[in-house]
C-alpha cells in the first residue's frame, strides 16, 4: 500500500516495493487517488510512482505536487496498468 499522506519529495524516504507480480499482486493507494492520478517514471528497471504534477490545485495531496509514494523494484512502467492499483479506504491518507 502507497499511502498518499506519506509522500515525500526525497527518493531515499520512498516506499519500495519488492517481489511484486504483474497481474497477481495489486498496489494500494489511499487519499482518494487512482492509477490516473499518478506520474510513472522508469528508473532503470524499475518504476519510480509519483502524484501526477498536473493534478488541478483543489485535488487532495498532502503537500507539494510531483511527490514520491515509491517504487517498484523489477518492474517497469510499461508493465503497470489501471488494474496494478486499487483504492483502499481505511482512514489513512
């Protein structure tokens, strides 16, 4: 689970992601957020998930747009899709 509320603008404090399975495994995101709300940048073999930079002003973010949730390790961009995500709602951001 990516926690929007915990974003950080330094890649060392991101959430990493390890063993994740393409159409197996899902990727949690609280806050509201959705798969269309997130910037993904390749960082070699893996996915570095950012909050979209271009999310209207009023969009709930905690903080400064364009922050870090975290990365997945061996797992490229192009490999994640709408279906890699889920909303979770347990009264976390």
């Amino acid at each position: 689970m990516l926690r929007t509320g915990k974003a950080t603008a330094d890649r060392r404090d991101a959430d990493v992601l390890v063993e994740f399975e393409v159409g197996v495994d899902a990727i949690g995101l609280t806050g509201g957020f959705t798969f269309a709300d997130l910037a993904l940048e390749s960082l070699g073999t893996s996915t570095l998930i950012k909050i979209d930079p271009s999310l209207p002003s009023d969009r709930p973010a905690d903080g400064p747009k364009n922050r870090i949730l975290g990365f997945v390790n061996r797992v490229t961009p192009d490999e994640l899709s709408p279906n890699s995500f889920v909303r979770v709602d347990i009264g976390l951001a």
